[in-house]
C-alpha cells in the first residue's frame, strides 16, 4: 500500500473584508491547461508545411480569440454535462447548485460537447476550415487532462476501488475507506493517475507524433485518433474507478447504468462508446479522403 500524500487542495489562501479568497490545485490545473494549450496551438500554428496546402488553418491572433471560446466552452459544457449526465435528480430539486461550480462536479464529456458547439460557431464565422481547427484542438488538449486529473488526485478524489496489489493507495475520508471486505486501512486504484497517464501523457506523444509525421495534411485524421483514443483509454479506466455515489444501490453495487446479464456499462463507459466509434469512423473518413 501508498500511504496517501495528503496535499492540501489549496495552494494559498487569504481573507479580504471577512472572504476568503483561495487557489486551489484544480483551479490551477486550468490555468495552466489552457496555457499549454495556446503554446501548443501556437506550436503547430506557425509550422505551415505541416498541414495541407502548407497553409495554417488559422493566424496567432485568431488562436488567442480560439482559445477564449475554448474556455467557455469547456467550463459551461462540463458543469452542464455533469448535472445532466451524472446527478440530474439532484439537480432539479437544487437548481440554484448550478451555479455553486466551486462545490465541485466537471464532466469531461459534456465539456466536450461545448467545445464541438463552441467550435463549428468559431470556424463558421471566422472562414476556417473545420476539421483542421478541431486537429490543433486535439493536439492542445492532453496537457490539461493530465493536470486535471492529477489534480483529481490531490483533491482525493474519483480515486478507484479496492485493490491488494502495491500501487494501491490508502485515500483518506470515511466513504474511501467504507470497503466491508477490506480487514485494516483499505487501498484503493489511484485511477486519477492512470487517466492522467492515458489521457493525458501516452496520448499526447501518439498525436505529436502523428502531427510531425504529416498527417494534418489529413484533416480530421488527429482529432478522430484523439476522440477514439480518449474513449478507449476511459472505457479502460472505468474497470478500475469507482462509481459516482448516485450510481450504487444495494441492488447495483458497481453503479452500472446500463446492464446486460452479468456485464454492465458505467456512465463513463455509456459516454466513451459514441466516441470511440465517432473517433473510428473520422479516421477512415480522412483516410479515404486523402487517397482520393
């Protein structure tokens, strides 16, 4: 077992006129997501012989107008795809909890969703070629999925279930270390760890690599291996990670949402299914489009 690093989530805080103002790590990790992500955007962005017609799908200044869009996007997609994919019930009877983003509650597919919305609206207006502009979104985006979830971590959070093997990780808190038949402390996956890893890192070096070897001169070819390798490596995941609370009854301990016999789907391998297939289905649609 790993005994738990116990970070505090906040880096600082201090009160101004009786409120407390805080940074925590999960504030930060967006932070500096998004400013990994313009550099990288930028990266690729003055390197024109890479994409097709050796002509960059946008300029620097219109990267910097991409990136706000980005923003709103992904904080509005996930706190909305979070009350509608994962707690809705909840939500109807709170709505004013919405609004209280900092209780916490993100979800990365409905992120997604605003950015695929936020991004035909920018490509549309703006004359840029859509599929090229959603490549540089899929080249930008796995720095921010490893400090997300690496923040995840910290904040002891969305950790895993019950392990025995040595990477296992004894979280604190009551409800991590309910498991009836765990005898002692109770390790759990640090399934954070193993997102951020394949999501994040291994994700990122396939889809540089596939940049720098000319295949943005296949547009859409990136963003479907991001898309498909997203969903892969959360569907992977999820055989590690513990449910949402809301998800497990006495009935349905592991908080499958839909179940077929013996076999069940979380709701983020509900969610990861569509993309793996949507993500299949653009890279052989680029592929095809390229040989003709």
């Amino acid at each position: 077992m790993i005994a738990f690093p116990n970070i505090s989530p906040e880096i600082f805080s201090f009160t101004i006129a009786g409120f407390e103002v805080a940074l925590r790590w999960y504030a930060l990790s967006y932070i500096i997501g998004f400013i990994l992500a313009l550099c990288v955007m930028k990266f690729f962005l003055r390197r024109e012989h890479l994409w097709l017609y050796k002509t960059a799908p946008m300029d620097l200044e219109q990267a910097d107008t991409f990136l706000t869009y980005l923003i709103l996007a992904v904080i509005l997609g996930g706190r909305f795809g979070y009350v509608i994919f994962y707690n809705p019930e909840f939500y109807i009877e709170n709505p004013e909890a919405i609004l209280r983003v900092w209780d916490g509650g993100m979800a990365f597919h409905g992120g997604f969703i605003g950015v695929v919305i936020a991004v035909f609206g920018f490509c549309k207006f703006n004359g840029i070629p859509l599929l090229s502009a959603a490549d540089l979104i899929a080249l930008s985006a796995p720095p921010g999925l490893l400090l997300g979830r690496a923040a995840n971590f910290i904040n002891a959070e969305l950790w895993g279930k019950p392990t025995d093997i040595s990477l296992g990780v004894i979280f604190p808190g009551e409800r991590a270390q309910d498991c009836p038949e765990v005898v002692g402390p109770c390790a759990r996956h640090p399934s954070q760890l193993y997102e951020a890893g394949m999501e994040g890192l291994i994700l990122f070096i396939i889809l540089i690599a596939l940049a720098l070897s000319g295949l943005l001169k296949r547009p859409g070819f990136v963003m479907g291996v991001f898309v498909a390798g997203y969903g892969a490596s959360r569907y992977i995941v999820e055989f590690f990670r513990e449910a949402d609370p809301q998800f497990i009854t006495l009935d349905n301990p592991l908080g499958y949402v839909y179940s077929f016999g013996s076999f069940g789907l979380s709701m983020g391998q509900f969610l990861s299914v569509p993309m793996i297939l949507v993500g299949l289905l653009m890279v052989v649609l680029s592929s095809i489009k390229k040989a003709k």
